[in-house]
C-alpha cells in the first residue's frame, strides 16, 4: 500500500487519463495533492488544460461506436472484469483514498471501496437489461416499438468528498448503457478515479472509453460542460456551482444530471427510542467528517425528549476519537482541506452570536495541530432562519431544536430550499408512515439515517438537483427512448397520402 513515494512513482507520466494511457496535462499551471491529517505534499501535478479537455472528448468520440454497438452481454463482461480487478486493488484504492481525503481507514476499507465493486457489479448485471418496449399494434397496421439507445459522449464532473465511489456513479451507468465518459474529479481528490479507468483498461474495457480530465473547473471542468461534442453532463457538487453548470449545459441542449447540495434533517418523535436516536444522530452527522450531502445537520427533537437527547449526543461526540487515518481505532479524520476547515469554523464562530455551541467549536492541537481536523460539534438555541440552519456547512456539525406537534416537526424538516434526504424516528408505524409521505425528500430513512444500497436509486428535490445515481432510474438517464413505427402493409402511406392530399 502507498508511501507517497508510491503515488509518486505510480503517476510519474501524469494525473491526466486519455486514451487508455496516463500523461501531463499541458495547462502550465500544477497542482498538490495535500495529505489533510498532516499538511505533507502527496502528488504535485499538471492540471488539464482545455486542448487536453478537446483530446479526451475526441477520444471518446471515436471510441463511442463500437462501444455503443457492443452487446450488452460484452459490455456486462467487460464490467464484471472490472470488478474482479478492483477487488484485487481494493487495499491500495482505500489506502489512496484515505490518504488523499483524510479518511479513516475503516471507512475506506468497510464502506467507500466495498461499495464501488458492488456498484460496479451491480451495473454489469444491469447491463443485461436495458430494455425497451415489446413491439404492439398500436394504431392500426402499423407496428411500434420503443428502442433505448446510447446517448454519445458524456461529460461528468464529481466532488472530493467520496471521489472513488462518485467516480464509479458517473461511469458505471454511462458505460453500461453503451456511453463513453469524460470524467472530470476535483483537483483535491484525483488518484482513486485515475486508479478506477486505469483498472477498467486491464479490465479490457477499450480505450476511449473511459478517460480522465484533471484540471480547475472554470478552465477544465466549463469547458468539458459547453463542449459541443459532449451529448449529457453529470454534476455533483453545490448548488451554486451547480446552477453554473446547468447555464453552461444549456446553451448546447444537452442532457443534464444534477445531484446537489444537502441539509437534511433528522426528525425524532417523542415515541421514539432515545438512545438509538441519539447514537445515530452522532453517526449520520459525522460520518465523513459531515463532508456527505446527505449527512444529518439538523436534527428536531420533540420537546419530550429535547433535553435528555441533546445532553446524550453532547456525551456520545465528546467521546469521538480524532487521530491518524491509518489508525484503526480512530473514528474521525480531518476535513479535506485547511480551506475547509476554516470554512466550517467560519459557520461555527459566527453562529455564537445567536445560538449556543454545547460541545466542540474547535480545532484541536497537540499531534493533530498540522492537519485539518476540527472537533465535533452540537449547537442548540439557533433560530430556524438561521444561517447555521438554512445554509450546507459541509462538517462535523450538528444544530439541534426542539419542537412541539407533529405538524410543526414536519413543517420545520422541510423548511429549506433542500430536498436531498431526511430521516424520522419513531415507534409508531402510523406516525412513520406520515413521514415518508410529506417529508420532501428523495431518501427518507426510518430509524436510521445514511445507509445506500446499489439498487435503490439517490438523487434530490428542489435546490438539491434532479436525476438519479445508482439503480436502474440512473441506468435509464443515460440512455435515450426512440420511437420505431413499422407499416405492416406496405399501402398505410397511401392511405395517409389520399387521406391529406386526396387522389392523384
């Protein structure tokens, strides 16, 4: 597994991934990779420049014909390979992505890599299944059918906060379906997506397929979004860039993919069991050091079981180990950056002045004091149009507030321009059931909060984007319906003639 004399010597020909082989991007301008947990310098790089952009578009495109006109069978081999060579790799992809994103090796080990490879499986499978309509007489001598086709070339861009498993939502579903893809990771995050196309080429999956862009999204990441050649973009990211996206897209009517940002909120009845409440509050907001879109942020307790539930997860994040990713016995890495760190403290500080932060609110020091951890943190007493309620913090922070009916519990979970997931807790199936029915959410878990599965589509409402990741709804947006009309008996278009133009 990786030293970053390793990484080093594994991207020695570049970070960019074009063609079936690595090489240099030609911007001029570098990038390094940072190890967040102790500030030391993993991988400096050359970002992509918009000619290189136009190279791996291009590649795609030549690829795109004989991969589209692949079997489903062929293509579903092809993917069972992969996952068969990413489970072999599966210690060094955790290792990479622990080291470039400061997770616990645990999380890597028992959920970011396990969960690509059955992503990856998944989609083999689903591969065998793209269907259309069974043809039928629906208008006389004629006969219909629905054929689902292969878009073309798309033009994906994912976040730095699970880099390894978005990369595998962006071009599992796209390749299945007969797509080739330009994926753009972020700058921060760019080995386990090199690593993923470089399995898929040993996998047997051609080049072209499957290529890589590393490079600064106003130059890289907005050119690949405008590119005419490019059929569909897929973005995951924040709302506001990704409202940047969607006007780039439009210009070129192209198909668009948006999952966005997230506040979602963990909504406890007063039947609900208390100390599960409590443990998986704690667990659906830090997991990821809070760096997960569908990470619990606000958490509306009815007024019953405020106080014991709030003095509970003040005691459960006071007891949260901090250290070294490599650690197996730490539960909390750092954030993936300095920058972010201080983004969040940002939101923490400014809240002081109208709410009370209960624990956490700092940056720790000692042996930590290099990296970018922050502790976590519960705060209670802020206001619903609060900034610390309203806005995605993207941290380790959790804001808690009481509430006193149902009605108003359910009004206040849905009280954000958010939709992306949402939790309720209670004993009672009817109250449950009521929830799922009105809170505005794409996911609403009951009695817990995070877990996904390769079948069940993920995907938001309202400012939290549209379209699906994952299962077979996310299958079908990569592809595109056409309509087949047979004549059966070779008059029908006289018919129609005289019917319009009369007899000539």
């Amino acid at each position: 597994m990786g030293s970053r004399f390793q990484v080093e010597d594994r991207f020695a020909d570049g970070a960019q991934y074009i063609d079936g082989r690595l090489r240099t991007g030609t911007s001029g301008r570098s990038h390094t990779v940072v190890d967040p947990a102790t500030g030391e310098d993993v991988l400096t790089y050359e970002l992509a420049s918009t000619a290189d952009v136009d190279e791996a578009v291009a590649a795609a495109r030549r690829a795109f014909p004989a991969w589209s006109a692949a079997t489903p069978g062929e293509r579903s081999d092809a993917l069972h390979r992969l996952a068969s060579v990413l489970a072999a790799q599966a210690d060094d992809l955790a290792h990479a992505e622990s080291l470039q994103c400061g997770k616990p090796i645990k999380l890597t080990t028992e959920f970011d890599v396990p969960g690509t490879i059955d992503n990856t499986a998944f989609f083999a499978g689903a591969a065998r299944h793209l269907q259309g309509q069974a043809a039928a007489e629906y208008s006389g001598d004629h006969t219909s059918y629905v054929r689902r086709e292969a878009i073309g070339v798309v033009g994906s861009i994912a976040p730095w906060n699970y880099p390894l498993q978005m990369a595998a939502w962006k071009i599992l579903p796209a390749v299945a379906a007969g797509n080739t893809i330009v994926l753009k990771p972020a700058e921060l995050t760019p080995l386990t997506s090199l690593m993923l196309a470089q399995a898929a080429t040993e996998a047997g999956i051609p080049d072209g397929v499957i290529n890589i862009v590393t490079g600064a999204g106003r130059d890289a990441g907005e050119h690949l979004v405008g590119h005419p050649d490019v059929a569909m973009t897929s973005f995951t990211g924040s709302t506001p860039v990704g409202k940047r996206v969607a006007e780039i897209a439009t210009a070129t009517v192209k198909r668009l993919h948006l999952e966005l940002g997230g506040k979602a909120p963990f909504l406890v009845f007063d039947d609900a069991d208390p100390e599960a409440a409590a443990h998986g509050a704690v667990a659906a907001s830090l997991i990821n050091t809070g760096q997960d879109c569908t990470a619990a942020t606000r958490a509306y307790v009815q007024r019953p079981l405020y106080e014991a539930f709030t003095a509970r997860v003040a005691e459960l994040m006071e007891s949260v180990r901090l250290g070294d990713p490599f650690d197996p016995a730490t539960d909390l890495g750092p954030l993936v950056s300095h920058a972010q760190r201080d983004r969040v403290a940002g939101f923490v500080e400014r809240a002081r002045a109208y709410a009370t932060v209960a624990t956490g609110g700092t940056v720790p020091g000692g042996a930590l004091a290099d990296g970018a951890y922050y502790r976590p943190t519960l705060i209670t007493g802020a206001p619903q149009d609060s900034e610390i309620v309203q806005s995605e913090i993207f941290g380790p922070v959790l804001v808690v507030l009481p509430f006193d009916t149902d009605d108003e519990g359910i009004a206040l979970a849905n009280d954000t321009p958010y939709g992306l997931a949402a939790s309720a807790w209670s004993r009672d199936v009817y109250r449950a059931n009521r929830a799922t029915r009105e809170l505005r959410a794409g996911c609403v878990w009951i009695n817990d909060h995070i877990p996904i599965i390769s079948e069940m589509p993920h995907g938001g409402y309202g400012a939290s984007g549209f379209g699906k990741d994952m299962s077979s709804y996310s299958f079908e947006e990569y592809t595109q319906v056409k309509h087949v009309m047979y004549d059966n008996t070779a008059v029908a278009a006289k018919d129609w003639h005289r019917t319009i133009f009369g007899d000539r």
